[in-house]
C-alpha cells in the first residue's frame, strides 16, 4: 500500500505499474532519507531497525523489477556504490526455469506425443522443434531497455537471481549497445556464460602459477569468475555467452523458436551453429547423435541436446508446469562411468531420520572429477532386493571390497551402475544394514512399504536435528550468511550457543553477549567483525518470505516448489498455520482445500498436517515463529487477469482446448482449479455432458459459464 511507512505491506508492489512503482519509490526513498538523519546526524531514530529494513528490502524489490528506479540518488546505493559483500537480489520479471531431462530415445517420442495429446492435435499434424545443444555453463538474464544494457542478472532460484551487471558488461560476447534496427524497448534475453576448453586450461595454470585457486572444470571456472564481486578480476576471465532464450519483450522477437534465434543474432549475440529446425522425433534424434559425435571437438562442454517446439504461438499454449515448460526438453548425454574399490559403507541420518547407506570409493576420476562417494540409495538397494525381500532380477547385491562401476550425470550424486562379481573377494560378506541409529542408538524402523529406514529419535537424535539446522540456514531457506554447516555443528555442541533448534539462532547474540567468558569474537575463525556480520545478517532474517520459511521447516515432502504452492495458496503464515491447525488427515473441509492445490497430493498433505500436530515439533515451529515477522505470499498474476484468485471447476467436454491446456491457462492467469463444486467455487465451466457438477452449481448458485463465454472472460 503506498503511503504506508513501516514497509509492511509488500504484497501488492509486485503488481505496481512502472508509474506507481516510480512513485511508491520516491515515497519510501524520501522516508529512508529522512530516518538516516535522524539516525545519523540526530542520533534520534524514527524507524525501528526491523522497518527500515524492510522499507529497504521494498525499495531493492521495486528496483529489481524496474532498473530505471535504480538511480544514484536511490538510498539503497545501488549505483556507484562500494561493492558490496554480496550481490544485490533482482527479481526476474518472467522466472527463469529449468528444463525436464531425458535418457533415453523413447522419452523423445513421449514428449512429441504428450504436446499433440496437451494441444489436441493428431498423430500427423505437423509438429516442428529446434535442436541445440546444451551449454554447460550457467544461465544468465540480460535486461535491454531501448537498446542499452541495465541489468544483468544469474538465475538465482529462479525467480530471484544476483545483480551482477557490472561483470557482464566485460564479456565481449554480450552486446552493448544492441545491434541493427527495430530494437524492441524492453528485451530481456537469456542465454549461457561458458569457459571454453582451452581458456580454462590457461586460466588453471596461471592460477596454479600465482598460487590462486584452481577449479574443477569449466563450468566452476566460469561461475566463479562471472561471480566476482571486483568486476575487474571477471574482465580478466574469458567468458563467453550464447545467447538462446529470453524473457520480458515489449514486442515479440519472431513467431518462432528459429526465427527468434536468427534475430537475436541480429541484435548482436552469438548463437550456437549447431542449432537446427526439425520436423519430428526421428529428425531430432538424428540432430543428437550429430551433435554428440561432434562433442569431443567442439572446444566447451556441452552435456546433451535441447528441443524446443518451434511455433512461439504453441509454446505459449503449452506453457510451464511449477519449474519446467512443456514444450521443451533437455536430452542430456549417457553419464560417463568408471570402475573403482568400494571400500566401506557409511550410514548418514538425514533431517528426517532417513538411514542414507553412502560408499566410500578409492577415489577414482570420472569425466574430470574426483569421486569419492557414490550413493547406495537404501538398504534393499544393497541387498538388491525389493522390499518384500525378493530379490530384483539383475540386480547383484552389493559387498564391501567389490568392484564397482560409478557413473555420474550432470551435477548429481555419484551413483554405482555395476559390480564386477568376477573380481569379488572371496571373504566379502553380505552388508548388514543397522537396525539401531548409529548416531543415537535409537531404532531404526521401516514403514510398510517404505524402502527407507528411519530413526526414531526426532529432535533427540544430535544427527537429525543438526541436519534440519543445516536445511533451516540453507541458500533456499534462511540463507543466513556466515551460519553455514560448519558453524551449526559447532553451535550445536557448544555448552554456552547451544543452538539446538531453530528458534535457538535468533537468541545467539543474547546468549553470547550474557556469556562474559569465550565470547564468539575472541573464538578461532572468529573476529570483532565477522561475528557483528553474523549477528546482523541473523537480524535480517527475522523478516522472512512465507513460502522460504514453510520450506526451512524441514517437512518431509515438502521442497522448494511445493513450500511455494502452500504459500501462494495460503498468502500469510497465519491462514497457513490455523488451516493446518484445524486440518485432520484425508478428510474435511481444510483437508479438502490442500489437497486441490495443483501439486499437493495426499502424500504431502499428510506429511504437513502430521508435522502440525505432533506436539513436540509444533512447539519448536511455535517458538521460532515467535522470532519472526513472516512476509506473505506475492504471487505472480497477470495483471488484469479477471480470474485472479477465483475458484474455477471445468465439467463436460471441452472443445477448443483440451481439459489439462484449459487448467493450466486458468492457473496460469492466478486462478485455482478445484475438482469439485463447493460454496467457495467462482465459476463453473461446463462443457457438453456436464452432469452432477452442474446441478452443484445450480444449487449453490456458483456461475455457470459454457467454453466461449470461458474463453471471452480470459481473454
Ligand atoms: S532453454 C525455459 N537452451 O540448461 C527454458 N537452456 O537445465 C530455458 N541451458 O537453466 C532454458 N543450454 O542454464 C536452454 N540451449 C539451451 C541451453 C540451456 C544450456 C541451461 C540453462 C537452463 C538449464 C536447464
């Protein structure tokens, strides 16, 4: 709301237009001068810490989605300012997702056939893609306003990334001004900063000479130098960028995948020359073993091949699942494989107790990396039995002292393909999975039908409760700077920090301050000024996003992309908490409501509504909430959506669309789809042979809307 002056209420900023957006941030501009004298020159704050802060924290927002904002006189410094210890945050104004991976060929014609199937086109109707390869480097956004580069952010999370444009504009690849004629006002285009081969071999040695850090591959090599936060040490680094994506358009760049290319080398970028149109799977699978015979000379590293179909009108009716678009795929390589000893099996007990078996490898170099470990997955994984003790067909258990074939693709776990039984000594003995927790002896117990066995202990098991602090302070939840695993394993033994649960790290500084002996700054690895950095980036975080604080919880099921359905739908952690409250598993009205979030299944539902009834864990979450000021949810709408926020329940036969393209529009343009009609149902969209859905509506008096009327209302 503008005019507000505690910087409380950012829900609605993200839908600001530019003019508001400008004017909201004069507004907060002014209020954040103003307490700086106050503060500074009249020693007499106006603000308390918490609300400047946060009035902050709106001003970066609205300058990560309108540079232009981002002047030099914006409090918030961004602009000719010291560097800073980090990089400052932008929210993407389209997400930058990432793509759903396949192996095998027959995943190809899956895809084919699941976009006719989603779009309704038959077996025979033309279907075009684009092949290209799949740069391994890291994605970066690049945002244009009238031809001139403003801003230059890495994807980040997806929908917020790192501001790094200083470093950009020294990578000659990246064009500044834009090139030729037409250039749309607004451009945002994406693509790969990469490290050629030979650039990355040099920059090894020159690192290796002056004594300087050395990376793995060129992958690292390029992040860590396009992370830099003295953009003269990346200028130095040779980056590259391909250019292949993008994201806002004030205009659109062709009506094609291939012909967007084209233009994007028009404007200027290098676009990859292996890039092809192709008229259906057997053309792209074609495309994929060109590409993968070229490989070895190419001069980077590229790790598969992506299709996208071609038509921008039908990737825009395919549109995106939660992190992924339909109407693309990476098709990665095989995974490169090596054989080594396995030479011992260790157990780790994970924030949910789970008993992860992990091998320990004579280490052995696979596709350029080290690998020393390598997941077993479960007990019947090493058994290689299934989980009513039968044994699977081909699968050989696995002993300590085997040989073992690891493999690893892209930047997954090592994981084993093989053992050679051939080479198995002859005193090696079938591995017996514990039965007690090896860290605190407590039992270790398998549901019915779970492979994973857990440990009983809960938050009285150290293992457990270090690792959920480890998940609390990590990048996607807390992210507290300078509270990373090392510095939890230490506060957790430590007789006077004891952070022993999460609500624990926002009373560190008091327990450190009430401590006259071994305070934190006098400690090794400690000073004067990484400990006031530490307290103050803990101080930060008692103002934090719903949907990071739902995901730092640690709930069982419960990752990124579902932390931010439940936030989305519930939009403040109070209707989060008293729904959850209220909720009994697999029935009734609050069970009903989370379990019709798209994404939400039984499963997960449960695991939500245990974990809030389970005392002793609701206390922990109760008392760490009694730390925070919780931000809600700003979901992305599209402004002028008329169905933002409603209620929609399709029925009947659909017939310009089909029933999964017409859900996903819908939750697209913020709606939410239900499967049944209830009191709270805005719309019902009937098509041909609607049957008791209908007569649900006529009953509750929910709007009854037929296919055209649907379509005229979304637009
Ligand atoms: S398209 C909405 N094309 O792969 C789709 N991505 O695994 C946007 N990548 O985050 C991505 N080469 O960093 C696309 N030719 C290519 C790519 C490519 C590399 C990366 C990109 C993305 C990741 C997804």
């Amino acid at each position: 709301m503008a005019g507000n002056d505690t910087g409380e209420e950012p829900k609605a900023d993200a839908a600001l237009t530019a003019v508001e957006a400008g004017r909201l941030h004069a507004e907060l501009s002014r209020i954040v001068t103003e307490a700086n004298r106050a503060y500074f020159a009249e020693d007499a704050p106006i603000l308390s810490d918490a609300d400047y802060d946060a009035i902050k924290r709106r001003l970066l927002a609205l300058e990560g989605r309108f540079p232009g904002l981002a002047t030099s006189e914006s409090p918030t410094g961004q602009v000719g300012a010291a560097p800073s210890e980090t990089f400052a945050k932008v929210r993407h104004a389209v997400r930058m997702l990432s793509l759903e991976n396949a192996f095998e060929d027959a995943e190809i014609t899956d895809f084919d056939d699941r976009i006719r199937k989603y779009l309704g086109l038959g077996a025979h109707a033309p279907l075009a893609f684009t092949a290209e390869p799949k740069i391994d480097g890291l994605s970066l956004s690049l945002r244009y306003e009238n031809g001139r580069l403003v801003q230059a952010a890495t994807r980040g999370d997806g929908e917020t990334g790192e501001n790094v444009t200083a470093n950009a504009r020294t990578i000659a690849d990246i064009p500044d001004p834009l090139q030729g004629a037409d250039i749309p006002a607004v451009l945002e285009v994406r693509g790969e900063v990469y490290m050629s081969h030979a650039d990355f071999a040099a920059l090894n040695a020159r690192q290796q000479a002056t004594g300087g850090k050395t990376f793995a591959n060129p992958r690292n090599a390029a992040a860590g130098s396009l992370r830099q936060l003295d953009p003269s040490i990346t200028a130095a680094r040779p980056l590259k960028f391909f250019a292949y994506a993008w994201g806002e358009t004030s205009a659109p760049l062709a009506a094609s995948q291939s012909g967007a290319i084209a233009r994007l080398q028009e404007l200027g970028f290098q676009t990859n020359d292996l890039t092809l149109r192709a008229e259906g799977p057997a053309d792209l699978l074609a495309a994929y073993r060109r590409i993968e015979a070229g490989r070895a000379t190419l001069g980077y590293d590229i790790d598969g091949v992506v299709y996208k179909v071609d038509d921008l009108a039908l990737q825009a009716r395919l549109g995106f699942r939660s992190t992924t678009p339909r109407w693309a795929i990476a098709h990665k390589f095989p995974a490169q494989l090596a054989w080594t000893r396995l030479e011992a099996i260790d157990i780790q007990v994970g924030r949910t107790g789970a008993l992860s078996p992990v091998a320990r490898l004579l280490p052995v170099t696979v596709g350029g990396v080290v690998v020393q470990n390598a997941t077993l997955h479960n007990e019947d994984y090493i058994a290689g039995r299934d989980s009513r003790g039968e044994a699977i067909r081909g699968a050989k258990d696995i002993r300590i002292g085997d040989w073992v074939q690891v493999y690893r693709a892209g930047d997954v776990i090592p994981k084993i393909a093989d053992v050679d039984l051939s080479r198995r000594p002859a005193d090696a003995v079938p591995y017996e999975f514990p039965r007690l927790c090896p860290e605190c002896r407590s039992d270790a117990v398998r549901e019915p039908g779970d492979s994973v066995r857990r440990c009983t202990g809960g938050m009285s098991c150290p293992a457990q409760a270090v690792e959920k602090l480890k998940h609390f302070v990590s990048r996607a939840a807390f992210d507290i700077e300078g509270l990373g695993a090392k510095q939890i394993e230490m506060f957790f033994d430590d007789p006077v920090l004891r952070v022993r649960e999460p609500a624990d790290i926002f009373t560190l500084a008091a327990r450190d301050s009430a401590n006259p002996l071994q305070k934190l700054k006098n400690r090794d690895g400690f000073g004067e000024r990484s400990v006031a950095n530490l307290f103050r980036a803990i101080e930060e975080r008692r103002t934090i996003p719903l949907n990071r604080l739902i995901f730092a919880l640690g709930i069982r099921h419960v990752g990124e992309t579902a932390a931010q359905l439940l936030a989305n739908h519930y939009r403040t952690w109070e209707a989060f908490e008293s729904t959850m409250t209220a909720a009994t598993a697999g029935s009734g009205p609050e069970w009903q409501d989370l379990t019709d979030i798209n994404g939400v299944g039984s499963v997960l539902a449960a695991s939500v509504v245990t974990t809030f009834h389970q005392e002793a864990e609701r206390a922990m979450i109760d008392r760490l909430v009694a730390h925070l000021t919780v931000q809600p949810a700003v979901p992305r709408v599209v402004s002028g959506s008329a169905i933002a926020g409603k209620t929609v329940v399709f029925t009947g036969t659909l017939e310009k669309m089909t029933r999964a393209e017409a859900k996903a529009r819908a939750e697209a343009l913020g709606a939410r789809v239900a499967g049944s009609v209830s009191a709270r149902t805005d719309f019902l969209v009937a098509g041909p042979g609607a049957g008791s859905k209908a007569k649900d509506a006529a009953r509750l008096g929910v709007r009854v809307l037929d296919e055209d009327e649907w379509l005229a209302l979304i637009g």
